[in-house]
C-alpha cells in the first residue's frame, strides 16, 4: 500500500504471500565493490519464507537496509540481523560488525550469529575488532575490563566437503581463490537451490560447483577477481543463470551481456 509521500509501507501478509509460492528469495543490498562511489558494497539477504539471513556484514548497514526495504516493500533493519554469513574480513564485506556488534549487546540484547569458516574465526578478534570493541570502561570512560567476542556474538564453523545447515537451509561451502581466507556457498530449501561465487579469481572448478544451482550469484571485477570476458566464455546455458555483483563504476552494466544484480531488488528464485 503507498500513501500520499510516495512511500510504500510494508505489507506482511503480502511477503508472507510470496514466501509461500516462492519460499526462497534473494534480495540485494548492495553491488559495489571496496572503491565504488555509486554503489554500496556487495551484499545481500536470503529469506528462507520471509526469514532472513544475511551474507557478509559491511557499512553502512543501516542504511543499506533502509534503502533496500524502500525500494523492494521488504522491511528489514538491524533488529532483523539474527544470521550472517561472513566469507572473508576484507572490509568491504566486514566493516559493519562493529555497529552490528554494539547494537545488539547495547540496544537490543541479543547476539547475532556468525556463520563462517576456521581461518575467519581465527582472526575476526584479535585481528579486525579487538581495537574498538574490547575496552570496557566505566562512568569515567577508565578501562575497567575487556570484552570478548562472544560478548557481541555467537559463531558457527562451516566447513568444506559437510552439508550443513541454517534455518532449515541446507549449505555447502567452497574455498575461493583470493587475497585472503574466502569461500563461497551454494545453498537449498524446499526444492529451489542458490549459488554465491564470493570473492574469487576465475575458477572454472568453483563455478562448477556451483553449476547445479538455479541461480548463481558471481562477481566480476579487476585485479585478483573474476573477469567478465572469463565468464562469457562459459556456456549459454550456465551464463543464462548467472546475475553478476561486485562491479566497478566503469563497468558497462546496459552493454552487459550477463544481467548485473539491482540494489534494492528482491529475486525470486
């Protein structure tokens, strides 16, 4: 339903509609990559009959998801974020734990799952958020004790070569070829299936991997990513898909012969 501001207000019952039909849907946040100036960083939600879990964490969160429930009538913000997925720490697809992390043990008393892999769980504190989140202070703002991880949220080991699973979702990972520690995933639930590349260099053994999905999701970009003119080389029917994330500015999304994922929009899959 939209009132007189243009502004749609969100309709349960007609997610909930959807969800039923089409019980798993992908809606994008964000499809930028760490540089971009028009796009926010790459990221999305899988809702699994309207329940939502997130795939990686950047900033700025909130207001991704602000945008995204406007343009998609899907209303989702941080109290909603009960479930990620973290591929890897690189900070466009990190830097939004700290504020994920201090909303919910301050304002909202819960902590937030963290689906991710050994190599991440190694790092993720003493590494990327031990800095800003580890001091406890008093009244005085005097440090009186440190916090720890698991006082901001709770962690779940994905591993390769296991089918596991998340809110009845069931999950198989794959290491990628990057910079740093990075995997990507396909996914099932109730008979539809989901791919996501990651991060990741050309790899014709990981999008094999991915290859039985109804839907992949690969990224595209320069340098220690996954070239376009790559992926055009594969067959049309696995090109026909494939919806590409992780662009940079410059890349020609209307000559593209891949349909490049839309912020804000909800794919049924």
């Amino acid at each position: 339903m939209c009132v007189g501001t243009n502004k749609c207000i969100f309709s349960w019952s007609k997610v909930f509609m959807t969800q039923r039909k089409n019980p798993l849907s992908i809606l994008i946040l964000g499809i930028g990559d760490f540089f971009s100036k028009y796009y926010y960083h790459s990221s999305f939600v899988i809702l699994l009959d309207g329940r939502p879990v997130f795939v990686d964490c950047p900033d700025p969160l909130p207001m991704m998801l602000h945008a995204a429930s406007q343009k998609s009538g899907v209303s989702l913000g941080l109290n909603d974020v009960d479930h990620v997925i973290l591929t890897h720490l690189h900070g466009d697809h990190a830097n939004g734990l700290e504020s994920l992390g201090f909303y919910n043990r301050f304002l909202r008393h819960k902590k937030p799952i963290i689906y991710t892999i050994p190599e991440v769980e190694g790092a993720i504190w003493e590494n990327r958020l031990k800095s800003s989140m580890g001091p406890f202070t008093n009244d005085e703002f005097e440090r009186v004790g440190e916090m720890k991880l698991e006082d901001f949220f709770r962690l779940r080991i994905l591993r390769p070569g296991r089918t596991q699973s998340i809110l009845g979702m069931k999950i198989k990972i794959r290491h990628t070829k990057h910079f740093i520690p990075c995997f990507g995933f396909k996914v099932s639930y109730k008979g539809r299936s989901f791919g996501y590349s990651s991060d990741t260099t050309f790899d014709p053994a990981h999008i094999d991997f991915l290859a039985d999905c109804d839907m992949i999701l690969h990224e595209t970009n320069k340098g220690g990513h996954t070239e376009y003119e790559k992926l055009l080389s594969l067959p049309p029917a696995l090109r026909k898909k494939m919806i590409l994330i992780h662009i940079y500015d410059d890349f020609n999304i209307r000559r593209s012969e891949i349909p490049v994922a839309e912020e804000g929009k909800l794919y049924i899959i």
